[in-house]
C-alpha cells in the first residue's frame, strides 16, 4: 500500500451539519414534499424507503444549503453513529435532518470509494470509540473532519468501487423484486378478504385467527446457552428485516438454552413481532429459530396457512400499532390482539388462498437467500479491498 495517500478527511471532504431544530421544527414537516432523511431511514448502508417527513417548496429553498445531491455521503449523528450511507440519484435534492451529517467530496476521492471505506467494521469500531456524549454516543463536524482516510489511485478507487457496486446493485434489485412479490401477494389478499368479503362471513379477533407464542431469553450468565447453531431473535434483528423474510440473527442460542429457558422454537414461515418499544416490526423466517420476550412469535391457527396468516398480521398492523400503550415505551399485549376483529371465510378458502399465494413467498425466500449470499461475499471482500490485500487491476 505504499502508494496509497494517507489524509484527514477534511483534506478531500466538506461536512456539513442537518438544519437546527429552530430552523426546522417538528411541525413544519409535511405529507407529499420534498423528503427529508433522518437516522431511522438509515439501513444496511442503505437509504430505506418508508415514511419519510416532508418540507414545503419555501422550506426546500430557505434551507437549500441542506439540500443532497448524488454522490453525497450522510452520516447518523446521534446513536447508531457508525451508520452511513450513498446518495443515489433518486434522493438528489432530497433534505437532510438535523440529526444527520453530510459527507460531500470536492478533490481526489471517489465518492462511492469514500462510501465503502466507511462501511469497514475497522472504521465503524473506530468511528464510535472516538464519538462523544454520556449517555448516547454522537458525533459532530470536527470529529468527522479530523477521521484518517487512505485510498490508491483514482482509477483503482473507481475500479473497486465498481465490484463492490456491482454486488449492491444485483442485491438492491433482488430486495426490489421481493417488494414486488409482496405487494402483489398483498393486494390478492385484499381482493379475497376485504374487497370480495361477505357478511356471512364469521368475525374473529386477530388474536383467535392466529396462534401467538411468547418469547424469552436464555440466561446470559451461563455460556453453554449461547453461542449454538439455533438463531435467536431479538428486537433488532425484526427491525432490521422489517417485512422481509430473515436468513440468519445477530445472536445464537444452544439447544440446552433453548431447553432451560422460555423461549420458543418456531417453525420455517412462521413470523415473529416486535410486542415492545418500536412496536410493530415483523418479518417472517427462512427456518426454525427461537426469539425475545419483546416480541411474540405467530403461527397459522389454520394448518399450514403460514402466508395467509403473514399477510393477514400485515393488513392489520397498523390498528396494532395504534392500540398500543405504555408509559414509557409503546407495547402490544394479547389484549391487542383480541381488540381488534376481522370476517374470515370458510377454512377451505384460506388454503385456497395460501396455496394461491406460496408461489410469491418461495420465491422471496430463494431471492433472500441470494441476498445473503452476496452480502456475505460484499463483506468479505470490502476489508480485503480496502486495505489493499486484495489488488485489483484498473483501466486507469
């Protein structure tokens, strides 16, 4: 790596902080403008596609200098502060919030190069030991312009921003198609249950439509319970996988944990629900794996309608989150559940529908599968990449 450039990043990059909250304040943010991206659309070095606050066309142009342009770099400033990500051209002239810092290159560096090296574990470990704050770590402008950087030259940075790019790209179009898949599985579901539904039809809570299992946790203190091969949930993992299908967890469990504790083993196409805190998270699983007390395990009270009963959580997940209670943190309890009704058909037309579906739900589960995969092998080679163990021929 002898002719690879060591530097600030200040040397390469101007950093700029999200609008303070007196010049954007909670209430002017609107439905339909100009979006604005904060740590929560920040996931798996990805700019997510969900609910984002909006400004009104005054506000985009009085706070322009907050504005985001392709190739842009935003960073979470409080908590999660090692999370970042790359401004595609869909988010050009996209806003940022006050929580967010702007990574914005003038001279040198590839943008996309520059993306990646801040996705290394070695500067995410890096990145929080030198963050600030008592209770929350956070990071500000001058941490971030005083981060060493190393990159080679501008041909070989674009060279290994392309294959690392070329992995994101098959792997963004996978999880496009499985948002497909599923909005197409959704909106059969409701044709037969909502719009074609029938009076006659009998009402049932979600609670007695479903078979909800509660969760729990192996004693941390006793290490022949941890560190198995049976993939334990906790809230982050559902969060993460957020109405996806989950290939593997953050943490594992043995089967002598999973003998002497509450927790459940669920089978392959159950689904499991965030029940505390950011409630309302749920994703469905690859293959059997146990999970927390903060979220409640779901199986088919109708044999072997997994993708019926998923679908059937989805529709009414909303009515879930709203009915949800607590003095500090919102929670969903069975009386959640029994609190709300909907009108099912005979059980034959559930299979029906289930078997109507499977198709789309195989499907997304063989793409999820090569998701990981290719996120395995994008893991594997970034550090390789980045330090220079790993050399890679450029047109340059």
């Amino acid at each position: 790596m002898s002719e690879w450039r060591e530097c600030n990043l200040k040397d390469v990059a101007e950093i700029q902080t999200g609008p303070f909250g007196s010049q954007l304040k909670n209430e002017q943010y609107i439905t339909g403008g100009t979006p604005v991206i904060t740590v929560e659309h920040i996931n798996g070095f990805r700019i997510a596609e969900f609910d984002y606050p909006s400004v009104t066309d005054e506000d985009k142009e009085r706070l322009s200098k907050y504005l985001l342009q392709s190739g842009d770099i935003i960073f979470t400033r409080v908590g999660s502060v090692d999370l970042s990500a790359f401004v595609k051209p869909p988010q050009n002239g996209w806003m940022f919030s006050s929580r967010m810092l702007r990574v914005r290159v003038i001279q040198d560096v590839d943008s996309r190069f520059l993306s990646y090296f801040f996705q290394q574990k070695r500067f995410r470990e890096y990145i929080f030991n030198i963050s600030v704050g008592a209770t929350m770590p956070s990071i500000n402008t001058e941490i971030l312009k005083s981060i060493p950087i190393s990159y080679p030259s501008l041909p070989e940075q674009k060279t290994i921003a392309e294959v690392l790019s070329s992995l994101d790209d098959k792997i963004d179009l996978l999880h496009r198609q499985n948002k497909t898949l599923e909005q197409m599985a959704e909106t059969l579901f409701r044709q037969w249950f909502v719009e074609e539904a029938r009076e006659d039809w009998e009402e049932l809570t979600i609670y007695d439509a479903i078979d909800l299992v509660g969760g729990g946790t192996p004693k941390t203190s006793i290490l022949e319970y941890w560190d198995g091969k049976i993939n334990w949930l906790s809230g982050g993992d559902i969060t993460a996988n957020h109405k996806g299908i989950i290939i593997t967890s953050e943490k594992y469990i043995t089967e002598k944990g999973l003998d002497k504790s509450s927790t459940k083993l669920l089978p392959k196409y159950a689904m499991v629900i965030s029940a505390r805190g950011t409630v309302g998270k749920y994703c469905m699983l690859s293959e059997p794996m146990a999970f927390s007390q903060s979220n409640y395990g779901i199986k088919p009270r109708f044999p072997n309608t997994y993708f019926f009963t998923y679908l059937l959580v989805a529709h009414s997940v909303d009515e879930l989150q709203s009915a949800a209670y607590g003095s500090v943190f919102d929670t969903i309890t069975t009386n959640t559940f029994k609190g709300h009704s909907v009108l099912l058909p005979k059980e034959n037309v559930i299979q029906d529908f289930n078997c109507e579906v499977t198709p789309f739900f195989e499907k997304i589960l063989n793409n999820s599968n090569q998701i990981h995969t290719l996120e395995s092998i994008r893991n594997t080679l970034l550090p390789k990449l980045m330090s220079g163990e790993v050399r890679i021929a450029s047109n340059g």
